[in-house]
C-alpha cells in the first residue's frame, strides 16, 4: 500500500501543468464575451450569458428553426499563445445532456472556425478535447483543411446547432489548456 501511494504521488507531481484561458468567477464581465445568433443570417434563435450566484457562466436560450435558423453562440475574443506541449482543451461544464461545440480560431481574421463536438451529461463534468482534433468548418460545412495546427488561439466559442428547435442551458466553470 505504502508504495501504491508513492507511485500515485510521482504520478500526479510530474502531470502536466494546465494554463487557464478563461475562469468565470463572481467577479467575471460577462460582456467580454459577445453573443452571435442565427439572426446574422435572418434567423430568431435567441441567448444569454449570465452569472450563476456560484460564479459560473450560465450560456442558455431557444434554438428555432424558423427562417433557416438554427444556431445559438458565445464568442470571446482574447490571444493566448499556446505551447507545444499543450495539445488539449479542457472544458469544465455541466450541461443539459445536450451536444455542444467548441471552437477555436488561430486568428480571429480567419472565416473558418476549428469545431469539436461535445456531448454533456447533466452533471457536472471535466471534458478533455484533443485540438488535433479541431476541424475546419465555415457556416456549417467541413472544409478540405488541415486540422487545427496554429501556436496561438484568438477566439473561443461556445456553440448549439442540432438542427432541431430546443431550449438548452450550459453552465460553464473554466476552459483550459494542457
């Protein structure tokens, strides 16, 4: 027993240390992060980001169908340079059961985002997304690309398009890299 927790030791010491892109916290600006709806395209999907009284990010609202609608999104805007050795995002949400996405953009200039679905179970939960993973897709279609391969990220986002009308509420904790 002694050593099982020597080894468990030497084991969680040498992990790779994670960098915190964004944390929400009671003190967090939610207006950093910009809503951006179906609406650009003549939709009426509609959503909010608020604080929880806990401090976490509260992104909820109504996808609709209607006039070719079908997405709801959150966008924040901020560099972060991302070393070698960091190949994941890890997303700490508790969602509705619903799938979700996550992009990632290498320059904000960019038309494509890099997408990676995620599929949340209810509860509060730790999800690990390889940004090898990241593929390219612009206005819902996959794009002859590599995958995502850039040394910085300049906009995340949160997005739901699961191409059926639904309410949808994700509670989103931190966001990080490891």
């Amino acid at each position: 027993m002694k050593y099982a927790l020597i080894l468990l030791t030497l084991c969680l010491s040498t992990s790779t240390t994670m960098i915190q892109l964004y944390t929400f916290s009671k003190q967090t600006n939610v207006s950093d992060w910009r809503i951006v709806n179906d609406g650009v395209m003549g939709g009426v999907s509609s959503s909010s980001l608020l604080l929880t009284e806990a401090g976490h990010g509260r992104f909820f609202g109504h996808v609709s169908l209607d006039y070719n609608g079908g997405f709801a999104s959150i966008q924040l805007d901020k560099t972060v340079k991302r070393p070698a050795d960091k190949k994941f995002i890890v997303l700490r949400v508790k969602g509705d059961g619903k799938a979700y996405e996550f992009r990632l953009k290498g320059a904000s200039s960019q038309y494509e985002s890099y997408v990676k679905q995620f599929t949340t179970t209810g509860e509060w939960e730790t999800i690990t997304l390889a940004i090898s993973d990241f593929y390219p897709q612009f206005r819902g279609r996959k794009l002859n690309m590599p995958n995502f391969n850039f040394s910085s990220i300049e906009q995340m986002s949160f997005l739901i398009a699961n191409k059926q009308e639904e309410d949808f509420e994700l509670l989103i904790d931190w966001i990080g890299l490891e």
